[in-house]
C-alpha cells in the first residue's frame, strides 16, 4: 500500500464548478500535511497546508481528519487556471528523515469553459 | 531574490554513461532535498541533506547514485552507468530547517 494515496482522476469541470479532492495517508505518525500544486512540466509549488481544524485560502479550502488519515481539498468557482495536477503530500517530522516530503500520486484538474 | 537552481535543464545521455546533476539552493537554506519524477512513480524522495550532512540516504534507488553537498550550498547528484529506468526528472528543494520546501525548475535527464 502507498504511504499516500489520492484519486489520480482525471477531473473534467466546466468553470465555476466545485471539485473535490480527497487523500489518504497511511503512517499515523505522519505530523504535517499540504497540498502542492504542478503545472505541466514546472515545479511543485505549494497550495496551501492543511490543519485540523480546517483552513481556508480565498476559493480553497482544506481539511484534515487524523482519525480518518484523511485529507481533503475543495476549489469552489473553479477557474480555467486552476487546471494542474494537485499533490497530497505528508511530511515526516522527526529522525533522520525529518523533513522529507512523501508525495500522493497526484491528482488531474482540467477546467474548461 | 534568487529561488532554487538546477542544471543542466535537459540532459540526454547514452546507457552507461555517468551523469551530475547540480542544485543551488536558496541562499541561507540549511535543508536540500532531492526527489526525482518519473511516469508512472509519482515524485520520490531520494536524499536529505542538512547542511553537507546526509542523515537520510533511504530513497537513493541503487549504488550508483551518490550525492554530496559542500559548503553547506551546492549539491551534485551523480548517477554511475545510467540505466534507462533513470530517465526521470530530478528535483532539488531547499528549505530553512522544517519550513516550507522550494522547489527548482528540475533536471529532464533521459537515457538512450
């Protein structure tokens, strides 16, 4: 089982859409937790990080449930720029590995007009 | 200022060549990690650094990968007798201790 899984899709929405993102994560240790983003052949860049008690940005929101071991991202009134691949990731938080990133499969957004 | 660099940007070479890969850090960064990104694999992690130390080696996929780091800045990546199953994209991140890693621009290595 991979340390991290999401639903690789691919998610076609029309603008204005709400779409839903959900994770898994299988290390109960696991102490952080974000979502990336990666434009098609770019970089990773971070979205937004993800806590208990919920966190919003503008038109995201994300969610954690540490019971569930699950995470989750919603973009409402999507946008034909939110289109990319969205990334579940976990961080480790202690030992040699502190820091590292594990990284979801990603999932595929494409919004069209 | 200045984000994470990488180079070369594209590097094609045939099996059984070796390869180096070059990070440049954000300046000031003590954390680099490096990941690589193939179809099918997803993004994986490959060696942590903090400062020239490496405490975590765990993710490099065979011995002939190595990485060192010096003066606490560069990084080199260097694959031995390449494969063809190396050809992915290689990531560098840096990161002030345990805050938000940043990612370079990557290294699109293929082997012929």
């Amino acid at each position: 089982r991979k340390e991290v899984e999401q639903d690789p899709g691919p998610f076609n929405v029309p603008e204005g859409a709400t779409v839903a993102f959900n994770c898994t994560y299988s290390n109960s240790a696991s102490q952080s937790f974000f979502w990336y983003r990666q434009d098609c052949r770019k970089e990773p860049k971070l979205l937004m990080s993800v806590y208990s008690s919920g966190n919003e940005d503008g038109r995201f929101t994300a969610q954690l449930n540490r019971a569930s071991q699950y995470i989750s991202l919603l973009i409402r009134d999507s946008k034909l720029s939110d289109s990319a691949t969205y990334l579940c990731v976990v961080k480790s938080s202690g030992g040699t590995s502190y820091g590292k990133l594990t990284f979801g499969q990603g999932t595929i957004l494409t919004v069209h007009p | 200022g200045a984000g994470v660099s990488q180079s070369p940007s594209n590097k094609v070479t045939e099996k059984g060549k070796d390869v180096e890969l070059r990070c440049d850090p954000i300046s000031g960064h003590t954390a680099l990690y490096w990941y690589r990104q193939s179809l099918g694999q997803g993004l994986e992690f490959l060696i942590y650094f903090q400062g020239n130390s490496a405490p975590d080696k765990s993710g490099l996929p065979s011995d002939r990968f190595s990485a060192e780091r010096t003066g606490g800045s560069v990084s080199t990546l260097t694959i031995q007798r390449t494969q063809q199953e190396d050809s992915a994209v290689y990531l560098c991140a840096s990161s002030l201790d345990r805050y938000e890693q940043y990612f370079g621009p990557g290294t699109r290595l293929t082997v012929t």
